[in-house]
C-alpha cells in the first residue's frame, strides 16, 4: 500500500466564518506516494454544543446537536499516486446558535473526513474547525435605545437612632451595546448622613449559566472603575466610561445548554449598596435615528442629562472645575464631582485605551464584519482586536486569499473573578429593575 503523504481539509477562500444559513464548501486534498486502496471517502459536517461540571472536560455531561451532514465524496477504488482533491458543499441551518467557548463548555463546529481502508489496513482521519456568527441585531431588542436607570435608598440606624440616609443612582446612556463602544455611565450619590462612604465601584460583569442538572454560573469581571468616596451630607456625581471590548454576544439565540448576560454594577463600600443595570452585548449597533448630543458637562445634574453618543470617547476624561454655585433640588446639596481613582482599562502610566468603535462591530444594514481587514493591516497592527480570555471565540480573521491571521487584544483588562457556582444575587431583568427603583433597606 502507498504512504499517504497528505490528508488535509480546505475551505473556499480560507473562509472560516459562516452565518447561519450559508453554505460551506471545500475539498478534501489527499497527496500519496503509491496506490492506496480505499473503501470509502467521507466528509461530515457537525455542530454541537457540550456541557459539563468540570473544567476543559470534554466528556461532555449534557450535549445537543444542531446538525449533522455526511457526504462519500469518493466510494471503493484505489487512488494512484500523486494529488487528488475531492470538493464538498454543506448548507448550514438557518437557526444555529454563534460559537462560544468558555471553562464548562462549548458551541463548535467542524468538517471531518475519513478514509476507510480495506481490513487490516490504517483508516485515517482529518478535521478543521469554523465559525458561526449568527448575529444578534440590538435594534430588534425592546426599548433598546433608552437609557437605563436604576436608584436606591437606604437608612441608616445606630443601636435604634436614626443617622440620616444615602441615595444612590446610576445610569447609562443605553441599553445595548457592540464590543468597541463606550458605555457612558453617571452616578449620583446623596449622602445625607454624618459619616462619610467607601469608594464607589463601576463593574461590567458577565455571567455565563451553564444548564446541567445543577445549574453552574460562572461570573466575571470584564472591565471595572474606582471612585473616590463621598463625605458626610454631601452631594457628588461620578461621570466614566467603559469600553466594551471584544466578548460573545448576549443570549447565543439556538441553544438550550448555555446562556450569556450582561450587567453593569455600581456599588458603594461602607455601606454598602449596589444597583444594577443590565444590558445586552450584540454584534449590529443600536440605530440611533435622531441626533445625539455629547456627553454633558461634569457639573450637568443627572436629571438633566440626556443620552450621550459613544463614538470617540475615552475612559477617565478630567473632570471639569467645580461650580459653587450648582445647586440641586434633592435637599439643597451642592454638587460635588467624584474623581476616579483607577480604571482597569488604563494603562499603567494612565493612559486611557484608545478604541474604534468600527474595530470590532457591525454597522446597521451591513452583512460582513467592519472589524476584518487585510493581511497588510494584520501585520502592522492595525487589524480588529481579538481577546479570547473574554470567551469571543469568532476570531476577526484577514478576508480575502491571504492566510487567515488572527489578532490580539490590546486592552488592559482586570484579573478575570469567577464563581463557579450560584451567584448570591442574580442580575434582574429590565422589568424588575424597573420596579424597584425606589426600594429601602434598614442596616
């Protein structure tokens, strides 16, 4: 029998990201040094999706298939020596959910080939991974384009005597986001009591679920910002922004075994108080049909604040003097302006990361990805980012004939905060949030 010398798969034009009702083809190349009889030549198509309770397992404790293709491209002969090459072409549903990877599973698609030889003989065996984007377009989320606000209040007591309360409110200029927008976030404390607060901290957060027999949810920190604390009966605002970087999209629309969501955090140390924003992570922006004005002046009351747009911001901008005179109706207070301490997407010397929002999105009406540029972009530097520490597991690929080359992410993320098990409070929903805008809680 002939030594195979080459058994490899190809896709057309390198490509290796589909969407969901595509086609995928290819051709099997198989190069052999002498004659090699074979019984059968097959090529399958799979997508799936595992999950399980241990880290990078593969035995997957539940799995689902989404679909599952084979085609004998070549049946019983023998291949003389020299290069042979067997094209392929598979429709791929029109309902499969992206890819994704993370610690306790996975959504992966592949083309498999194989070459049954006669008895005795070694059968042998190929595969190459693709991609599938089905794009989640925000527009198409509800009420998507407002923004979200959420504010509690609680009291104070000390061994029976009334303190004073504190208030807290955040807001963000959206509800929806693509990765390489600015989530512009505003926050007023009223701090009417006689003991100053702890710092105030700003979280994107994700959380993965992971749909076993006992649910695992995983939890991280993707981005997070420090403010400095409020003094005693005082009023201040807090004014940052947060750059969204490359990460799954929100839900993965087709599967049942995992779900993503999003949420902003804002939390007060001593006392503490937290309030909650969720929001959605998609691939096509959110439309804004009428004109946006710029993020306001820092000394702007958050009632008066209007939605702000994201394009060619950066984190930690300074903030402006301090006016006196600025008053707010809420008890009289002056406003103050809380400076932010450190912000995870800083580098060390304090320069903020600098981001286009084009680098990793997708523009409304627009069916390939802004963020894919040529191999000369590639090579510079200058190709969409890609951070796989995150989970997005479509890589922003060179397009055309060139080699795909994957591209690394430059921002500067915090350490990734994970637990593997039930959050202790899990993120509401819009509704939820809505109707607990005004709730107190008794220390």
């Amino acid at each position: 029998m002939g030594k195979l010398q080459e058994f490899d798969i190809t896709f057309t034009n390198n490509k290796v990201v589909y969407s969901p009702g595509e086609s995928i083809s290819g051709c099997v190349k198989i190069t052999c040094s002498g004659s090699m009889k074979y019984i059968a030549i097959k090529v399958n198509c799979l997508g799936s999706c595992g999950v399980s309770t241990k880290m990078n397992d593969t035995s997957w404790m539940l799995e689902e298939q989404y679909f599952s293709s084979t085609l004998s491209v070549a049946d019983k002969g023998t291949l003389p020596a020299g290069e042979h090459s067997f094209p392929f072409q598979f429709p791929i549903p029109a309902s499969v959910p992206t890819s994704y990877e993370g610690p306790f599973g996975k959504i992966s698609y592949r083309v498999r080939a194989g070459i049954d030889t006669p008895r005795f003989s070694k059968d042998y065996k190929a595969q190459r991974p693709f991609y599938l984007l089905n794009l989640l377009n925000l527009n198409e989320v509800p009420e998507i384009e407002q923004p979200s606000c959420a504010v509690v209040t609680k009291k104070f007591n000390y061994l029976l005597v009334k303190t004073g309360t504190l208030m807290l409110k955040t807001r963000s200029d959206l509800r929806g986001y693509t990765p390489g927008q600015v989530i512009q976030l505003a926050t007023e404390i009223h701090n009417k009591s006689g003991k100053d607060t702890g710092y105030v901290l700003a979280s994107l957060v994700q959380k993965v679920t992971y749909k076993v027999k006992r649910p695992l949810i995983d939890l991280r920190t993707i981005a997070e910002v420090e403010g400095a604390g409020v003094k005693a009966g005082k009023h201040a605002e807090w004014r940052e922004q947060i750059i969204v970087p490359p990460l799954p999209q929100s839900a993965l629309t087709g599967c049942s075994l995992i779900d993503i969501d999003y949420f902003i955090q804002v939390s007060l140390k001593s006392p503490e108080v937290v309030v909650t924003l969720p929001i959605f992570i998609g691939n096509i922006a959110v439309n804004l049909t009428t004109s946006r004005p710029m993020p306001p002046h820092p000394g702007t009351p958050l009632g008066a604040m209007s939605s702000p747009c994201h394009g060619g911001v950066v984190p930690s901008a300074p903030p402006a003097e301090e006016d006196p005179d600025s008053e707010l109706g809420a008890g009289g207070l002056a406003s103050e302006e809380i400076p932010t301490k450190s912000h995870s997407q800083q580098d060390p010397s304090g320069q903020p990361a600098t981001v286009s929002p084009s680098a990793f999105g997708y523009a409304s009406g627009l069916s390939t990805p802004q963020g894919q540029r040529s191999a000369a972009a590639a090579s510079d530097g200058s190709a969409a980012l890609f951070c796989v520490s995150t989970g997005a597991t479509i890589p922003f690929f060179t397009e055309g004939n060139a080699t795909p080359v994957p591209t690394s992410c430059s921002l500067i993320l915090p350490p990734e905060y994970s637990r593997w098990d039930f959050p202790p409070e899990p993120p509401p929903t819009y509704e939820e949030s809505c109707s607990s805008n005004n709730s107190s809680f008794n220390r």
